[in-house]
C-alpha cells in the first residue's frame, strides 16, 4: 500500500500557482522527477516554473499561434526570451483533444468523441484534463519520454491549480495513459 497527500484549494484558479510549485517542486525531489510539463497560456506560470524547478527539465505547452485569433500567439516576445534564457523548453501545437473535433463542431454544431472524453475528465476539474492533454502532446513532439514519470502542472483559467505524476503516453495510445498520484486540485 502507497500512502499520499492531497491538497484541496478552496477555490480554482492563478491565486493557488505558487503553492502548486511548491508542492511540486518538493514531490518532483523526492521521487527523483527530472521533467515537469507545465501549461501556460501567457507565459507567466512557465517563468515561474522554470525559476522554481531551476536545474530540471520545463516544458511549457503552450495554445497554438491563431487559438484566441488568426496569427496570433498569446506569449509576449519578452516572456518567450526570460523563459528560452532560463533553460526552459516551449511546446507550441495544437491541442491533443481538439483539433479536427473543434473544426467539426464550429462548421455543424456537433460533438465528437474527443468532447466525451474531454467533458468526462472535467468531472475532476478543467486542470485534470489538461494535464492529461500536455502530457500526450510533450510525448508525441518527443518532449516528454513514455518511460518515466514526470509531474504535469496545469490551471482552471490562468495559473496553476491542478498537479499531478504521470506517466506520459503518445495521443494515439491515450487509453494507456495513467495519473499515479494527484499532488494538489480545486475543492469543487
């Protein structure tokens, strides 16, 4: 029998980063965690992360160029240099569990498998699903091994307020996919 910890926010969203890093940072050393995959829409939780996991492996997965509108990428030329500079990794691509389902619910209004599986994971907060999602796009861009754990840190909103162990699996083998231990979620 494994016993662990989990810790409850009171509430969802950015307010809960620091104490996600935290968190993190201290179960990333004990079990010997080299990589954490980090989702990060701005490019504030990435720098962050990178400045708290200093000496580990940061990959922020970012939204793809054209998610909020055409052309656009939502990271400042700034934060894309502090974050390069402080060793970290960026993954920009689009989202594991919406790509040509989003187009096909925009152009008829229906869903897709990949929404059922999206909403059943929401059950358990938005963090829980897109830690899950971050872990399968960093493994199919070869940024992420399928071989070794790695903490997977992700938010409701902006920030972070969900984290997790996993074991990262490519997209194609998603049902293989399994979170060992659940560090930290919004109390719903």
């Amino acid at each position: 029998m494994i016993e662990g910890k989990i810790l409850y926010f009171a509430r969802a969203g950015a307010a809960n980063t620091d104490d996600v890093l935290c968190i993190c940072k201290a179960r990333a050393d004990e079990l010997g965690i080299d990589t954490v995959l980090v989702a990060s829409t701005e490019g504030t939780t990435a720098l962050k992360a990178a400045a708290v996991f200093e000496g580990k492996r940061v990959v922020a997965i970012t939204h793809h160029v054209g998610f909020k509108e055409p052309n656009a990428f939502e990271w400042s030329a700034e934060n894309i240099k502090r974050f390069e500079d402080m060793g970290g990794v960026r993954l920009t691509t689009s989202h594991a569990f919406f790509g040509l389902s989003r187009a096909v619910k925009q152009k008829w209004n229906t869903y897709v498998f990949e929404e059922m599986v999206t909403g059943t994971l929401r059950l358990f907060g938005e963090g829980m699903k897109v830690v899950c999602e971050i872990a399968m796009m960093a493994a199919d861009a070869g940024l992420a091994r399928t071989d070794e754990d790695v903490i997977c840190i992700a938010g409701t909103g902006r920030g972070a307020d969900t984290a997790v162990v996993l074991r990262p699996v490519n997209l194609r083998d998603f049902f293989d996919l399994r979170v060992k231990e659940i560090l930290c979620k919004p109390h719903f």
